[in-house]
C-alpha cells in the first residue's frame, strides 16, 4: 500500500498554494519538468521514477492528521486548510516512459493542473525524478562499459539511506544490471540477488582454508570464494583445492572474487591458474570501489574478469550526485480561461514557453539522429516521447513491468549513435528546436522585456 505523501513538500509550495487559493483559485497552468544541462562526462540520461510518481499521484490527499499538524504551525488560515482537506489531484500530466534516453531542456513530465495542484507536486516530482534519473543514468554507463559481461550492484551499504537503497537496486537493474545484493529489493521488484562472502567471515576461521571449505559445504551448488583477504596466490590455490573436492562430488564452484589490488594482473594469474587446474569454468568477479571508468580500463588493459561488483560510485552517482532537474511553469490561464504561454528570461536560465512535445527523428535504418523539440500542435512525422499517463486525474497509462521496461532500454540505446555511448563521450547528440517554438520564444521575448514593472 502506498505511503500517503502529501505532506512531502517544500513549505513555500503550501505557502504559494494559499495565496493561489485567495487570488488565483480558478487559474488554471502548465509546468514541465527538464534538466537544464547534462552532468559532466554525461551525454545521455535515462528516464526513471514514473511509476512512484503514478502511485503518488493516485494517493495524493492531506489525512485528518496532516491537516491537524498544519493548523498547529500557526500558518494558514482555516478555510484554506478546509480546501487542502477535500483535495485530490485533478490534472492531466504527460511523461517519457521509463527508460527512455532523453537530454537537456527536453521535458521529462509535463503537468497542466490547478495552478494550485501543479504546484503542490513539485517537490515530490523533483526528489523523484532527480535521483532515479540520476542512477539509472549512471548504471547504464557501467553496463556500457562492461561491454556485455555481468554487473551486479552492490551499493546498498554506501546509498543515502533505505528508500535510496530500493531505488538504486531498481534503477540499476532497469538500464541492464544482472542483479543486487540487496535482499529487500529483490523481494519487491522480482530482481535476481547474489553475494559472496565478507572478509570478516575468512578471518573468523582459524585458516582460509577452513572458511572455503565450510562455505563450500553449506552452499556447494552457489560458492564464490573471496581471495584476497591475504596473500592472493595462495588464496587461488586453496580455491582451486576446494573448486576440486567441489567437482569429485558433482558440484562446481561458481567462481572466485576479486576485491583489491591490481586487478588486471590478479585476475590474468588467477584465470592461468584455474584454467590450470582443470577449472575454466570458474568465473573471475571483481569488485572494489569500481565504476564505468575503472571497468573500462580493466578490460582494455586484458583483464581476465567475466562479471564486476559495483557499489558505492555506481549508488551514489559519486562523480555527478545530482541533476540540474528543474520544474517551470511555461503557460498559465487567463480570466477567460484561455492558456498564455509564458518563459523566464533570467540570464542564463531561459526557459521555454508553450505546451511542448518532443519529438525523436529516426533515419530509414531505423538509428536515431535527432530530436526535436517543439510546440504540442505542431506537425512533426515522428515518434512523440510524451506520453499522456494522468487524464483529468485519473490514470490512463498501464504501466510496463520492470523485465519490460529493462528491455525497452536495451533497445533504445542500441539506436543511438555509437559515440554516444562511449565512457568519455564527447558527442553531443542534436536537440533541435521547432521554427513555431522558435517564433513563439522571440515574439514572448520581446513582449516580457518590454512589460515588466
């Protein structure tokens, strides 16, 4: 069942929606939800967080008790509490699937709400989005960089606290991660759990040996044995002894795990070693503080490794731990009800007018070469990413399964340009604007310059 939310705002969202509720009650207004620019060393980002704000929307109202805690700050008034008592979201709210790459300045949700009820969600929008976006983004560099081996995360003990744990085990897993280590998770969304062994576990035992052998014994069908707690070499050998004794009784060891030092060399003498022994099968796993960079120069440099462990700079987004995700109100009703485009003019922070559609441009191999931004109504032959999810709030979009959404990712980024994908891209994928949004921006210009007070 899902949280009641409501109360998961910034105050001047309340503050802002009892001055709406005294002036501009009846105003109806749109808003889209962009990232201004693309982090550093980033030249695409993947959508995510749709379905957390589908379930928010759908359970948004103030309980008896979130009404009683805001009459207690001594702030609103009581007819404008009464208001927020009976409110239910009553918008239409448009969105990129789950998955879907995008890039700066494009919309990622567009609301047309209640000026009041648009502004109530903003916070809630933002958080969401912000940090989804953020890993699922970053992951999918890492399953780019792995090149098709396995990339598990293991970044549970390093996120910002439990919700961001479940979000970044779903997140990861959604652009292409094999699995989690986190439990919980893998309960939830039906994601596939793996771990190994601790340190602290070969160092309880009064020998290395000792510990492969029970863990060997209690999980002989699933053991991956953690090698370099000690002296590495030797610790591949007794792996190799118990990789062994494993096969005499019709078992295999699953594989060894890597979590420190060179690990390009280590794993070259570990799969020569094995391979040895008679135990090719056995998979080389390497973690420690890995990312995309380090998974590429790994592998570049002759790494023998067939999967990787990716915690802490994966979960954190460590080289770029936010998004510039912004949320702008770009048309607003008048009197008549009629919708007035309207755009900030700030230096620096522009943003665009209108009810806006994006729209993806493919050639006739099907490869994606441009997208273009443009006014709702205009007449682009090409596939819209918006999609209407919320009508007149009600939900109208049935949502896709993760194993749905994992593959619609996959797909998608096989139609982008090869250099977009690349570790240090420097490509900047074409985001064109529409000749009406173009005219509209100058003529909006113009006219706002000229009537500030």
């Amino acid at each position: 069942m899902q949280r009641c939310l409501s109360l998961l705002v910034d105050l001047y969202e309340l503050t802002m929606a009892e001055c709406y509720f005294r002036y501009k009650k009846d105003t109806q207004a749109s808003f889209d939800l962009f990232v201004r620019e693309l982090p550093q060393n980033r030249s695409y980002l993947i959508a995510a967080g749709l379905e957390d704000i589908l379930n928010y929307i759908r359970s948004l109202s103030f309980s008896n008790e979130d009404i009683a805690y805001l009459e207690e700050l001594k702030i609103f008034s009581s007819d404008f509490l009464e208001f927020l008592s009976t409110l239910k979201f009553s918008g239409d709210i448009w969105a990129m699937p789950e998955g879907e790459g995008f890039f700066p300045n494009e919309p990622v949700i567009r609301v047309t709400a209640p000026i009041i009820q648009a502004q109530l969600i903003e916070s809630f929008l933002l958080n969401t989005i912000n940090l989804q976006t953020m890993i699922a983004s970053k992951a999918s560099r890492v399953v780019q960089a792995a090149g098709g081996k396995a990339v598990y995360d293991f970044a549970l003990r390093r996120t910002h606290g439990q919700d961001a744990g479940i979000k970044v085990a779903r997140s990861s897993y959604m652009v292409g991660f094999a699995g989690t280590s986190n439990v919980l998770a893998g309960k939830i969304f039906k994601i596939p759990i793996a771990g190994t062994m601790a340190h602290s576990f070969v160092m309880s035992f009064k020998n290395e040996l000792d510990s492969f052998l029970a863990y060997s014994r209690t999980f002989p069908g699933k053991t991956i044995l953690l090698v370099d707690t000690y002296d590495v070499k030797k610790a591949i050998q007794n792996a190799i002894q118990v990789g062994l004794k494993l096969k005499e009784k019709g078992f295999r060891l699953l594989g060894i795990r890597l979590d420190s030092g060179d690990i390009v060399s280590l794993s070259k003498l570990a799969r020569k070693m094995l391979n040895r022994a008679g135990l090719g099968y056995v998979e080389i796993f390497a973690s420690g503080n890995l990312d995309e960079f380090r998974i590429k120069d790994i592998l570049k440099s002759g790494g023998c490794c067939d999967s990787f462990g990716v915690g802490t700079h994966m979960g954190s987004s460590i080289d770029a731990p936010a998004l510039d995700a912004i949320y702008k109100l770009c048309e607003v009703s008048d009197e008549n009800g009629e919708f007035l485009p309207t755009m900030k003019l700030s230096k620096g922070k522009v943003t665009y007018p209108g009810r806006k559609q994006v729209f993806r441009i493919e050639d006739k191999r099907g490869k994606y070469i441009r997208d273009v931004l443009a006014l709702e109504k205009e007449k682009i032959d090409d596939r819209p990413l918006l999609l209407k999810v919320v009508d007149k709030g009600k939900q109208v979009y049935e949502l896709p399964s993760l194993e749905e959404i994992r593959k619609y990712v996959l797909r998608g980024l096989m139609k982008f340009p090869g250099p977009l994908k690349e570790v240090s891209a420097k490509y900047r994928y074409p985001v064109l604007i529409s000749p009406g949004l173009k005219k509209l921006i100058q003529k909006l210009s113009r006219r706002l310059s000229r009537g500030q007070c």
